[in-house]
C-alpha cells in the first residue's frame, strides 16, 4: 500500500483527494499547512507527496526543498489553482516530478 501525504491549505481539496486516493487503495496522511505536511513527513514513511504552491505559513516551494533534502527520491507533485510558468519551472528545477493546475 502506498502512502500520499496531502498538504493543501483548502479542507475540501484535502478530503476529495484522500477520498479519491483511499478509493483505489492507498493510505492517505493530510495536512492544512507547509510546517504540519514536513512534521508528518519527518514522522512517518511516507511514498508520495501532494503538496499545493499557496499555504498559510510557508511557501510550498519551500516545503518542496525541504522534503527533497530530507529524501531526494521521494516523488512530489505540486499543485496550484493560481501558478505561473515560471513557478512551475522553478518547481520542476527544485525536483518536483509534476506541476498539476487545480482545479484537478
């Protein structure tokens, strides 16, 4: 079983994607801000990441950076309702397997 953790600051994002990722058989971690999304990383195994661009306390940019210094290989897929080129090509250059634009 796989297990996705989902940070997005908007509660409705959080539930239909954890629904959706339960559904076909994955165990699913949440979290509503960038700091709660790197403590769960940091306390569990986790094997994917969803992570939006826009969150309350930090920058998913940043959490982005942090979760690959922390495991490299872990594949992260940002998200965002509101991005630009260059966001995501900064994503894609910081080691983002994706950049996905919401709504989903």
């Amino acid at each position: 079983m796989t297990r996705v953790l989902i940070i997005d600051d908007e509660e409705n994002i959080l539930k239909t994607l954890s629904g959706i990722l339960k559904g076909e058989g994955h165990e699913t971690v949440t979290a509503a801000t960038g700091g709660d999304g790197l403590a769960r990383a940091g306390e569990q195994a986790i094997d994917c990441v969803l992570l939006d661009v826009w969150l309350p306390d930090i920058d998913g940019l940043q959490v982005l950076r942090e979760l690959k210094r922390e495991d490299p290989m872990r594949p992260v897929i940002m998200m965002s309702g509101h991005s630009t080129i260059s966001t995501a090509v900064e994503a894609t250059k910081l080691g983002a397997f994706t950049f996905l634009e919401k709504p989903l």
